[in-house]
C-alpha cells in the first residue's frame, strides 16, 4: 500500500490554473458559434447572466473573487450577524422544527388531523383560528389529547388574535400545565391583518393588545412568544425577495418601537418576535433569502440596542402559495420539496411544507402525510440538517445573499422614510410597488419566459380535477392574493366551460407539413403552446399538400389552424396550404415560427393571420384564439 505525504495528492497540480480571461474568450468563441452579438471579456459573461427580480443577476461563473468583502463577511454559525445559522449547532441537534399548518372548521375534524400528523413526524402546529379557519372557541376540542409540554402551537388568527390567544392560554391553565413549559406563539400581527383586510384606520389597539400579550409572555411564559412578523402577505400579492425581507424589517420595527414603548427591554422585545418567510422552488434564492434575513435583522438589532441573545431571528418559513398550481398539482410535490430543501439549507427553525392539493381546498389525509413526510425524507434519509450553513462558502450563494441584503435595506429604509410600514400600508406605497414588481413577473409568466410545468408547458388536458371539501374564505380587502397559474387557469376553466355546455373542447388544426424530420419540432411547440389554453390539438398525419390539409382541417372539426414545419418547406408550401385553409372555413390560420421581412408578408397576404413563437405573449394568444371561437 502506498502512504501519500502528509501533504496530501494535489490531482491538479500538473495543470496551470486557468484565468478568467481565458474563460471569457472560450465563451466569446461560443456565442459566435451560436449567432449572438458579438461580445468580449465581461460583456461576454454577462451576455450568459440571468436576470432576477431586484436588480440582480445570476452570473455563469463565480469565482473567490465574487465572494463579498468584509462588510458581507457571514462571520460563524450562531455569532452576529447570524447569516450562517441563529445558533452554533444550527439545526444539526435534532433538524428543524416541522410545523404543519391546520384550519379545518370542525374542530373535531382538524383534532383528528392534528393527533394524526403529531404521530407520524410533525414537532409542532400552526392553527389558523377565526372565520378562515378552526372557531375559536373550538381551539380547546382541535387540541383534544395534544401534549401542549412537547408540541408547541402556533396560532394565526388574524384579527381574532386576542380571543385566540386568551383561548389557549386558558387551555394551557386549565390543563395544569406550567408557564415555564408553554410553547409556541400567540399570532398577533397587526400589521399583518392590516396588510391582508386594508382599512384606513392605524392598527394602534391592535398594537395596544399585542404589547399586553408580549409582556405576559415576557414576564411569565419564556417559551412563549406573542407576535409572528408575517412576510406571507407581501409575498403572495406579487412581491420580490428584496421586498418581502424589507416590508418584514419595517414591520419588525414598528412591533420594537410598540413594546418597548410597553415597557419591555429591547432584548425582550426582540425575543417576542418570531418572523415567517415564503420557501420557493429556486433553492437559491430561498437559502439566500433567509440568511439575508437574519444579517437584516441582526443589524436592526444592534442599532437597537440588542444583546447577541436577542438579535438572532427565529425564522419560520413556509411553502409558497403563489407557486402551487390547480392544474396537474402533483408537480406541487415537487415544487414543495425544492423548497422545503432551500428552506432546510437556509438555516429556518421551523419549516411548513403547504400539502400539494392546498389550491383545491381543504387537503385530504394522503396530502398531509406527503407534505409531513417531506421534511422526514429530508430529515432522516437525506441528512440535510446535519451540516450546518451547507451552502456557506459557495461564492454563488454569498454574492447573492450579499445582493439581497442590499436590496432590501433600501426598500427597508424607503418604507422607513414613508412613516414606517402601516403608514406604507395605508397610502397605498407598498400595493403599488408590489403590484408594478407582479406585473413584471406576469409578462414573464405569459411569454413563458418563467414556466410552469403542467400549466404553461406540458398541460395534460385529460387530467380529472382534484375534488376537495373548500377552504373557509381567506380575509380579503387588502392586498391581493396571486398565483403563478392565475391567466392560464383563466383560459382553462373557459375550455372547462365550454366542454361541459358543448360536449368537446375547442379544436386547432395541426397542419404538419413534410417528414417528421421537418415537422415534428414545431408541431411539439404549438400543441404545447395551444393546449396551456384549454384548446385540444388535432393532427392528420394524412396532410401532404395544400388540398389534403384542407380537407383535414374540415374533417377535424376544429375552427383554427396552425402550420408546423421547417422555414424551407414553409417558402415551398406555406401560401398555398394558408389560402387553402381559409377557403375551407378556417377562422384564423396560424404559422409556428417567427419569419421577417418579405416573406412574413407574403404569408400575411396569403391568409396566415399571427405567427406563434417561443417568446411570444402565449396568454394574449391564447385568449384571442378563445374569442374567436365564441368561447364565453
């Protein structure tokens, strides 16, 4: 056996180290290969970068100088400024919190749930209580044969957060048990409610009762915390990383500014405070949203006048609403395992993977124990909290952490400028700057640039929809509610519609002209394309000239074409076949691809009406196709 040094086998040590004027002239070579502008040095690199919301970038590379300099040092897990973890173990003792979410109105139904996700995995449980979920005076049933010493609840109650919280403190009282072992957090976010229901009033009683909640936990229940920081609302009308983590900064403050104006010390108030983020399926973006988050908060903390003890946040995130769809939702599982991961890696103390069906309705018992068994999988089969800060160190992942931060201390001290966050709230800065950010990413959405499998790209027509008894009504008034799926799911249910009152879907004529070789790319494309629509695709294999596609197209049944082949056959055949298929009553005649100049207009003249291409607004497509038809 051979015994290698002590300084090891470098593998790499015969080869010259690479520079990155080197890589950004193989890149160049590429690019002008593939007929992009012509590009050198860093405009190269950045003619591959990725744009994100904020202002931000992905670059294709990043090397140890992308790392950030000394002012966006991570420092070490469990020290200020605590982006690699709120505690020095992180979550490697025992993984992270799972906190499953329930809101069955039954209290006897949702006690049967919460007994069966305690048994099986879940550490802790989040009640929504009030109109959108179990009654309050039904908190004490929901918790029937709970061990409230071993599994903390969460409540989120809205504007019934007093009642709520009385509830179960009463409950904790009731059931003996101790103050020192009550656990969780009594829900109280005004500001929250305020950003959910709108309202032109200050939330300033609100504010009032969630100080009182906070001194009582303070001063008795040190296991107990009394407000929840929600980013949730911020998140689900539309708005980007950067602006959720400042609404949540500015939000944070005004609760600060409120208890310790009550009389708590600064170190109280901050460890009354526990804030909850969005998870999404870019892994990247959630692991460097919450480690932002917690340097965010860390610095608010120190200006503050905070101790180490209280300026590590405690962070509780959940899977997003605004990207599990109605259509094909067993993709949702995959979606919410992707964020689950960027959650886990990210550093969260308690995570809630949402069930896949949640978009249908209350979730049944199977998606419960799939969204629970998510965590486990991670947890007990994956390891993934055994490292601690596993992205820590990956130059991708602190640049963009760094960026983040950036961006959202400005929107934080806009917010700040503005009179604080109910202020923001109320003249209506925070809707219109969240609404311009979802209007950005809706043309994103439409075009298809942002994907949604099974929705925009792969639908599956034949799908039967999930049948769930409905949720209680979301609290509305406020700040809209949004979901990637929303235009599409529109054009859906108009298909919907129209199959149950006219036993078919609207139809489009597939004409593929030529070989396989020729047609099969764009044949693909436009079913695809048309089928996000609701409009069934409908292809004869028989089509070889002009006269054979007309006579498919009348046997087809459908009401619009659509011409899929090669840009070669398309000068051959592609007028002939367009005029022929307006003689035969198509009402609109469509060509996949993008030609320019002369030749687009002679496919204009000869009867094409649009042309369909990766790029183009498929939404605005599609819903004008739907309209020609006459579908309501």
């Amino acid at each position: 056996m051979t015994v290698l040094p002590d300084e090891g086998f470098p593998l790499a040590a015969e080869f010259p180290d690479p520079t990155r004027e080197q890589w950004q002239r193989l890149v160049e070579g590429v690019l002008r290969k593939a007929g992009a502008a012509d590009a050198t040095g860093p405009a190269a690199e950045a003619a591959l970068a990725t744009e994100l919301q904020d202002g931000l970038a992905t670059g294709p590379l990043y090397t140890a100088d992308d790392a950030p300099g000394a002012a966006g040092a991570a420092g070490y897990p469990g020290f200020a400024p605590f982006v690699r973890g709120g505690r020095p173990e992180g979550t490697a003792a025992a993984g992270w919190d799972v906190r499953q979410r329930h809101a069955h109105p039954d209290p006897r139904q949702a006690n049967e749930a919460v007994l069966a996700d305690l048994e099986n995995g879940v550490t802790s449980l989040w009640l929504t209580a009030g109109p959108a979920g179990i009654p309050v005076d039904g908190i004490a049933a929901a918790l029937d044969g709970v061990y409230l010493d071993l599994a903390p609840v969460v409540l989120d109650a809205g504007a019934d957060f007093e009642p709520a919280a009385r509830e179960l403190l009463r409950l904790y009282d009731e059931r003996g048990l101790a103050p020192r072992a009550a656990l969780g957090n009594l829900g109280a976010d005004p500001l929250g409610t305020l950003a959910r229901t709108g309202g032109d009033t200050g939330p300033d009683g609100a504010l009032a009762a969630a100080a009182d909640l906070a001194a009582l936990c303070a001063d008795g229940r040190p296991g107990l915390r009394a407000l929840t920081v929600d980013a949730l609302p911020y998140h689900e009308a539309g708005g980007s990383a950067a602006e959720e983590l400042g609404c949540s900064l500015a939000t944070g403050v005004a609760y600060l500014r409120t208890l310790t104006a009550a009389g708590l010390t600064v170190n109280q108030a901050c460890k009354q405070l526990e804030f909850r983020y969005a998870a999404t399926a870019d892994q990247f973006l959630t692991i460097a949203k919450l480690r932002a988050a917690r340097r965010l908060w860390a610095r608010v903390a120190e200006v503050s006048g905070a101790g180490a003890e209280g300026a590590a946040q405690r962070q509780h995130a959940v899977t997003s609403t605004v990207m599990m769809t109605r259509r094909d939702p067993w993709v949702n599982m995959l979606r919410t395992t992707v964020a689950c991961l960027g959650a886990g890696v990210g550093g969260a103390d308690a995570v809630t993977v949402l069930p896949f069906d949640e978009a249908a309705g209350l979730p049944d018992a199977f998606a419960r124990r799939v969204a629970r068994n998510t965590s486990s999988v991670l947890l007990e089969e994956s390891h993934l909290a055994r490292v601690i800060d596993p992205a820590g160190g990956s130059w991708y992942v602190e640049r963009l952490t760094d960026e983040l931060a950036h961006a959202a201390w400005a929107w934080f001290q806009e917010l700040e400028r503005a009179g604080g966050q109910a202020a923001a709230l109320r003249s209506g800065l925070v809707a219109e700057r969240l609404a311009a950010t979802w209007a950005r990413r809706s043309a994103d959405l439409a075009t298809r640039r942002e994907p949604v499998t099974g929705v925009s790209e792969f639908p599956n027509l034949g799908e039967q929809p999930l049948r769930r008894e409905p949720a209680p009504a979301a609290p509305g008034g406020g700040l809209p509610r949004v979901r990637r799926d929303e235009a599409y799911e529109a054009l859906r249910a108009r298909s919907d519609a129209h199959l149950a009152r006219a036993g078919a879907r609207p139809r489009v004529f597939l004409a593929a002209l030529g070989p396989a070789a020729a047609h099969t790319g764009r044949a693909t494309f436009a079913a695809n394309l048309f089928q996000a629509g609701g409009i069934e695709p409908v292809h004869d294999p028989a089509t070889v000239d002009a006269a054979s596609a007309a006579e498919a197209f009348v046997r087809s049944g459908a009401a619009v074409a659509c011409l899929c082949s090669s840009d070669k056959l398309y000068a051959e055949q592609a007028e002939a076949v367009a005029a022929a298929l307006k003689s035969a009553g198509a009402q609109r005649v469509f060509l996949a691809g993008k030609p320019a100049g002369e030749q687009r207009e002679a496919y204009l003249r000869a009867g094409v009406d649009a042309f369909v291409f990766a790029g183009g607004d498929a939404v605005a497509v599609l819903s004008s196709v739907l309209d020609s038809m006459g579908v309501a």
